[in-house]
C-alpha cells in the first residue's frame, strides 16, 4: 500500500521556522520526483516547490523563495521541507505528493499566528 504521511506541522509565530516531514513507503520513493503543496483556508491548491528524483532540480513558488528549502533523503524514504521567516500567509495544510500527483498525503496543518 502507497503511504505518503507528513508530519511536523503545527501553530509557529511569524518569524519562526518548522520543519515538515514526508514519510514514504509503498513504492519505490528514489525513483520519483517529490513536490509539496499546500491549501490555505477558503483557497485552492497552491504548489510550493518541487524536486527531482536525486535531490538535483529544485524550484520554489516566488511566494516562498529564500525562506524555505526541499530536500529529501532517498536512504531514508523521506521528504523534506525546512520554512523558516514563516509569515501568517503561509497558514494551509501541507501537503507532500509525487511529481506526477498520483499520490499524496494526508497533510499536515501549519499555522503562523502571533
């Protein structure tokens, strides 16, 4: 069974930083490229960031450049990304997924909130 499960989430103040986890287990994780989305309230889907299957292509969405970094570690079946300098827009519900969308996780709640 393909799992994809986050976690790290949580209620942070505006200038903090948290880190999200993806555990991935069900297939073969190393050989698919990872992306992280996320869904603030009353809005659709927004993509964040994206990285390729050895860790080497990696973009961000010009609304989190510079202030978040994607990584993964392919021995460890796990994704990740570090969000430092959060501010109150980035509140949503994180999701990591792989790069062709065919599996997600369950997300994970991140709010930024003084």
């Amino acid at each position: 069974e393909v799992q994809l499960v986050e976690s790290g989430g949580g209620l942070v103040q505006p200038g903090g930083s948290l880190r999200l986890s993806c555990a991935a287990s069900g297939f073969t994780f190393s050989i698919y490229d990872m992306i992280w989305v996320r869904q603030a309230p009353g809005k659709g889907l927004e993509w964040v960031s994206y990285i390729n299957s050895v860790g080497v292509i990696i973009t961000y969405a010009d609304s989190v450049k510079g202030r978040f970094t994607i990584s993964r570690d392919n021995a460890k079946n796990t994704l990740y990304l570090q969000m430092n300098s959060l501010q109150p827009e980035d509140t949503a519900l994180y999701y990591c997924a792989t790069g062709d969308y065919a599996y997600w996780g369950q997300g994970t709640q991140v709010t930024v909130s003084s």
